[in-house]
C-alpha cells in the first residue's frame, strides 16, 4: 500500500537521447530549475525524480508515495506538442494506459503497483504528444514549443493531488487546517 505520510512524486520518464521520447525527464528538470529559483512552488513534500528509463526500478519511488504524478510522451489525440491529463481511474484501465502511455516502463511500473496494491489512488499521468522518438538530444519544435505548458499542466495536476491528499492538521488555537497548495 502507499504511504498516505509520504511524499508527493513527480516523475518524468523517458529517453532524454530518444528525442521528444525524453521529454517527461525535462519537464521534470525545468520544474525543479524554476523552484530552484523560487520562481514556482511545488506543494509540501513533494519530490521531483528524474526516471529517465528505469521503469520497474521506480517501484520504491511509486511504493512510498501519497500521490504520483508521471509525465511521459504518450500517443494521445491531437498534433504533436498537445498536453493532456489523464486520470489515475482511466489510467488503471489496461487498455486506457495502453493507449496513454509511449513507454512501455510506465505501462509495466503502473500494472506492477495496482498488482501489489501500492499504486497510490492519487495518480495522475501527464501525456505530451511526441513529434518524433527517433535517436537525437534535442526536443522537436512543437514539442519544445509546449514544454511551458506541460510544465504548468504538471504543476497544477501536483497542487490538484496534493490537496486531495493532505489531511487536515489542528492549529495552535483548535482550528482545523488543511494543507494549502503552494
């Protein structure tokens, strides 16, 4: 079972050598380079991870999570650099991931955690519509074209999960609180 005191994790996979196939690993990285610099806020106890193609490997990563958040291209509808959303509900279904997921180690590490009964029940995968995946470093213009997009789309989709997850907390005085998304 995942943790409900764990992290929030967000989780960019792919081939950062592979084309538009890394671009999960970078928005993940421009994520960080903006918090970095104070320029965003990622929600409490969030950790952003790099799983470049580690897929099953990412197993204690998604087992320790309250929430999960993967961004990964996907072969979705729409021209190339489209970002949509994916539920964790439709994301369960076999042939909803089958269709969502570009890589075949987000498909493999989602059915691993669902089989084991650690796939947090706030999951989300954010979907960018590759251009290309052939071999190459750089990212195709309308796949860097949505990179600022999808990085928001991300950012939202953590806030949105996280205020699902947090439990309300006592203040001081009595009051209860809950968790504010940064």
């Amino acid at each position: 079972m995942s943790d409900p005191r764990g992290p929030l994790v967000i989780v960019g996979v792919g081939n950062v050598l592979g084309g538009d196939d890394g671009v999960g690993v970078h928005v993940v990285r421009e994520l960080r380079r903006l918090a970095e610099r104070g320029e965003v806020g990622l929600p409490p106890r969030t950790e952003l991870v790099d799983g470049g193609l580690l897929g099953l490997g990412l197993s204690p990563v998604v087992n320790a999570a309250r929430a999960l958040v993967i961004v990964d291209a996907a072969l979705i509808a729409g021209p190339p650099g489209t970002v949509a959303v994916v539920d964790g509900a439709a994301v369960r279904s076999h042939a909803a991931r089958e269709s969502a997921c570009a890589s075949d180690g987000v498909g493999e590490l989602v059915d691993a955690a669902r089989l084991t009964g650690t796939l947090p029940p706030a999951f989300s995968l954010v979907c960018i519509r590759p251009a290309s995946l052939r071999p190459g470093h750089d990212l195709s213009d309308p796949v860097r074209a949505a990179l600022d997009a999808a990085v928001v789309t991300t950012l939202h989709e953590a806030r949105r999960l996280h205020a699902r997850t947090c439990a309300p907390s006592a203040a001081p005085d009595g009051r209860d609180l809950v968790g504010v998304p940064a």
